[in-house]
C-alpha cells in the first residue's frame, strides 16, 4: 500500500460531534480505505461458511468453552491467556490445557457430522453467532 502525500493536506475538522462522511473525504483518501475491501454480500459469504465449520473438539472449564478444534485444521482460544502457540499440534494444546486446568477441563471429541458448527460454538459463548453487524465504517 502507497502511503498517502501530507504535505498538501486538506484538514477536514470534526466539530460539535458530528462525523465527517466518508463521501467528503479526498477521493485518495477514499481509494485509500476502500483499496482490499469486501463488498457486504462477500462478507456475509465468508461468515456463513465461518459459521457452518464443524468444530470436532470442543475444550471447556468448568462449562465455559476455552477453545475449538475446527474440521478444517482451525485452532481458536477464546482467550489470550490460553494461546500456547500457533505451530503446537493439537495433542500439545491438549496438553497444555490439561497442565493449565487439571481436573476441571473437559474435553469433547465429535464426529465430524454430529460435531457443533462454529456458529453454534459462538452462540453458546456469546448468545450470537458471527455476523456482520457492522462492516466498515467508509
């Protein structure tokens, strides 16, 4: 990405509260936020197959879901404390939990067809699956 030019900037001041439209900015600036951007229905696409994604292990402490073993290879924590590593597999993950947790983890291993999808996952983690709520603000 080409950086912008500053030196003959146009300041555009946000006054009272009110927000600057993004139709209002230069357009090298627009070209700028835009540049590698989805359209709302490609988004809406990708977070539908995010959410169909069986996820065949499921480790939780106590009830509450710490991470996810995705069909598709991917690992999710639910929190950064309990990242170990990008490159550990998942029997070292497992691992760590169990190190981390002792007697209170559990761990649930599912076939792939009966397995909770990631949009379920979300829902019990949250109440809601992922959705694009808010998609960008240009």
């Amino acid at each position: 990405m080409a950086p912008i030019n500053i030196s003959n900037s146009n300041i555009i001041p946000i006054s009272s509260g009110k927000l600057q439209l993004a139709d209002a900015l230069p357009k090298e600036v627009q070209e700028q936020l835009t540049r590698g951007l989805h359209s709302l229905e490609e988004r809406r696409a990708q977070i539908e197959y995010q959410n169909s994604i069986p996820q065949t292990t499921v480790i939780e402490n106590n009830g509450e879901i710490l991470a996810v073993f995705g069909e598709n290879g991917w690992k999710r924590t639910f929190s950064n404390s309990d990242v170990f590593g990008h490159n550990l597999s998942e029997t070292e993950i497992l691992n760590a939990f169990k190190n981390k947790y002792g007697s209170s983890l559990t761990i649930n291993k599912y076939a792939s067809d009966n397995a909770p999808t990631m949009g379920e996952i979300l829902e019990m983690k949250y109440g809601r699956p992922l959705t694009p709520q808010v998609d960008y603000m240009v």
